[in-house]
C-alpha cells in the first residue's frame, strides 16, 4: 500500500495573515511550519500577526510548528530549515516565496533547489490578494551518492583523511592480506572515481602534505556546500 502524501507548507512569516490564511485553507494543508524572525522595527506587530496566524490554524485544525531564525545569520537559518526539507521529504511540500522578510525566502529557494532532486513534489508559490502563482524550482545538480558519503566521512575529521583511510572506507571488507596488486588496483579505483572526482571535478577537497603523510581535507567551498547537506 502506497504511504498517503501530506500536503506541507514552509512559510516566512511577516505582517501579513490573510493572504497566508486563504492560500493553506485553499490548499488543504495538513501541516504548516511557520518561519518567523524575532527582531526588527515592527516586532510587536509581527508577533500580534503570528498570534493571530496560529488562533486561525488551530481553527481550522491544520498542525503548525514555529520555526524561529536569527535573519543576520544565514548559516543558522539553513541550519534550522534544513531539517524540515529532511523530515518531509516524502511529502508534497509548498515553500512560500511571498512572505516574510527576503533574508528568509533566499534560503527557502536555495534548500528547495538541493533537494528538488530528493523530493520532485517541492514546488515554490508567490500569493498575493487575488491567487497563487508557481514558481519554477530547478534542481541543484549534486555529486553522486559515493561522493557525498566520501566527503560525509572526510568532513568527520577536521584534520582530514589519509588516502589509506578513505580506501578503508570505501572497501571496508577488504581482506589485509591481499596480494599487493589487487590492493594497489583498489586503491587507484578509489583515486580515480571518487577523489579526483571530489578535487578537480567538483573543487571540494584538496590534498595537504606529500607522500604517505598526505590528507585529503575539505576546500572553503567544501566545507560551505557540506552546510547543505
């Protein structure tokens, strides 16, 4: 039997509620994350508007959780957003692009973008007054799974990885006494498909060191893009 599908909503919160009010009655939420920022000029406004938000949610029955985002810190927010994205990847999910401050929406687009890949069921929406408008969400191409997983086990160790532990990894079941030709292939295969891969293809790790004392550590952009994961 097929899991039934819920219809998710991720919305910044602003000073506006009908608009927001009328587009998850109109879409027959299940569930609404409601992404709100605590500061600003008019903070009392805003938190009258969550309150009101949440009276009419309960109203309707429809679950909500508040997710609360520090909008100076755009590191903290895709780490409070992504979890979201993780949790309801196997249901359809409405990122709002309409409400709330651009310092939140940025990072709604961007996670929408990683995961499209994931979750094809993301779609992205503007509303206004009168209707609701699609908004095109392409897909963020990403490395292969056994990239990931490599840089995952990389990103572990802040000092990085020697190549011999990476091979390990990779070949867990590895018997130690194989002949020194097949170990000597298996670690050229490692070499050629996953960490030239990482390094010149994708420019995310780099080596430190010469020789067997050598680490493979992760890049800036490395340890930038591994915030998305």
């Amino acid at each position: 039997m097929l899991k039934k599908k819920h219809r998710i909503h991720v919305i910044p919160v602003g000073l506006q509620s009908d608009w927001i009010i009328r587009t998850v009655k109109n879409y027959r939420a299940d569930k609404v994350y409601l992404i709100t920022c605590p500061d600003g000029k008019k903070k009392q406004e805003a938190e009258k508007n969550l309150k009101r938000l949440l009276s009419e949610l309960r109203k309707m029955k429809i679950q909500s959780e508040e997710i609360i985002c520090n909008t100076e810190d755009f590191n903290e927010i895709i780490a409070k957003i992504k979890p979201i994205f993780e949790k309801e990847k196997e249901n359809d999910l409405y990122i709002s692009l309409a409400s709330g401050k651009r310092e939140l929406t940025m990072p709604l687009t961007i996670m929408a973008m990683f995961f499209k890949g994931i979750n094809q069921s993301i779609q992205c929406y503007l509303m206004n007054e009168i209707d609701v408008q699609t908004v095109p969400t392409f897909e963020v191409r990403l490395p292969r799974e056994d990239l990931i997983k490599v840089l995952k086990f990389i990103a572990e160790k802040e000092t990085g990885r020697s190549k011999k532990e990476i091979v390990e990894y990779v070949n867990p079941k590895v018997e130690s006494r194989l002949g020194k030709n097949k170990q000597a292939s298996r670690y050229m295969k490692v070499q050629r498909n996953i960490l030239e891969k990482l390094q010149f293809e994708w420019g995310l790790t780099e080596n430190e060191g010469f020789r067997k004392s050598s680490k493979v550590k992760l890049t800036e952009k490395g340890r930038e893009f591994m915030k998305f994961l």
